[in-house]
C-alpha cells in the first residue's frame, strides 16, 4: 500500500492529470482487494481525471476499474453496463487485442448474473477473436472462458479440454497471469465436482 500512496502523491506533485487517474485506481482496487471497501471519492476523481485517448493497456483503465468494482461490490447491472461501454469503446476504436481481459471479465459477471446465455455469446467471440489473432494470450483466456462455461453447466470432459489447452496457451505465451485466471476455473471444476482434496 505505501508505493501506491507514493504513486499518488508523485502524480500529484508532477500535476499530470491521467497518472493520477492510474495511481488512484491502483490504489482504490488495492484498498478493495485489502478488505477496506470502495474509497468512493478516490474512485469518481480516478474516473473523471481519466484520459480516454491515452495508450495504455485496458487492465490499466480507471473506467474498466470502475466496472470491476461495481460488479464485485453486488452492483451487477451497473459493472455489467459499463463494462459493454468499455467493449464497445474498444471495438470501434479497432482495438480487439485489448478486448481479452474485458471479455473475461465480461463472462464472469453475466455468470454471476445467471445469464449463461449472454456469457456464451461472449465467450463464442472471444474464440473467434482469438482465432483470427492467431496468438496465445487471447487463446488461453477464450479458452479459459469456454472451461468456465462448460464446467457451469456441468460438461466436465469439455470443461477440463478446454482449461488444458488454455494452460498450454498461457505457458507459450509466458503469462502467469493467465495461468492464474485457467487454474481459477480448473478449480472450479474440481470444486463443484467434490474434488476438494489436494493433489
């Protein structure tokens, strides 16, 4: 927490306006992530400081973020609405390689709507997306998706497919981060089937 409340107040002090913007998001979601709850004025200056035009990556974004914190914090329909603001933004700016970590994302929160329908289609266009991209990072989240799909509908033998590819994917391409997210459903899987003992 304390590099976070020095990225703040360095921010601050260069007057740059969308670092701020970033700094005060790290440190709202890590406040959250913490136990603290929502900093709720730090949240609205991150938004309102953000800069729509900035190169940066979406997992970086005040507004996705926002999204996040809202759909983790019980307000399903409001994160969901805004995270399809964000999809959208991302699709007619032709900028569908940023659109894996919103799609994951994306899919969890309509699971926790109980739209299983809507999760589907987004995890439908995810593969799709990731199959023109021809890389890994998008495959491995499209398949985690799929993985996650199939194991909330029971389908054990597609669902374990699914998160071994989606591990491979995510060892070609050397992200951890990925690996997490797959182990994540792997884990689900396991859990719902009863599998609670280590292996």
């Amino acid at each position: 927490m304390l590099r976070a409340d020095e990225a703040v107040s360095d921010a601050t002090n260069l007057a740059q306006p969308h670092l701020l913007s970033q700094a005060l998001i790290m440190r709202v979601m890590l406040h959250f992530l913490r136990g603290d709850g929502v900093d709720e004025s730090s949240l609205r200056r991150a938004v309102e400081l953000e800069d729509l035009q900035a190169d940066i990556s979406t997992a970086f974004s005040p507004s996705v973020h926002n999204a996040l914190l809202l759909a983790l914090s019980g307000h399903l329909e409001q994160g969901r609405e805004q995270m399809l603001s964000v999809r959208r933004r991302c699709i007619d700016a032709g900028e569908e390689g940023e659109l894996a970590f919103i799609d994951f994302h994306l899919v969890l929160i309509e699971l926790w709507r109980g739209s299983v329908a809507e999760a589907t289609l987004i995890a439908e266009d995810a593969m799709e997306r990731a199959l023109l991209l021809n890389g890994d990072l998008p495959l491995s989240v499209a398949l985690s998706v799929r993985g996650l799909l199939f194991a909330y509908s029971g389908d054990e033998e597609d669902a374990r497919r699914n998160i071994i590819e989606a591990l491979a994917a995510s060892e070609r391409c050397g992200s951890y981060r990925l690996r997490e997210w797959t182990v994540t459903a792997l884990g689900f899987l396991e859990l719902s089937l009863g599998n609670t003992r280590r292996h």
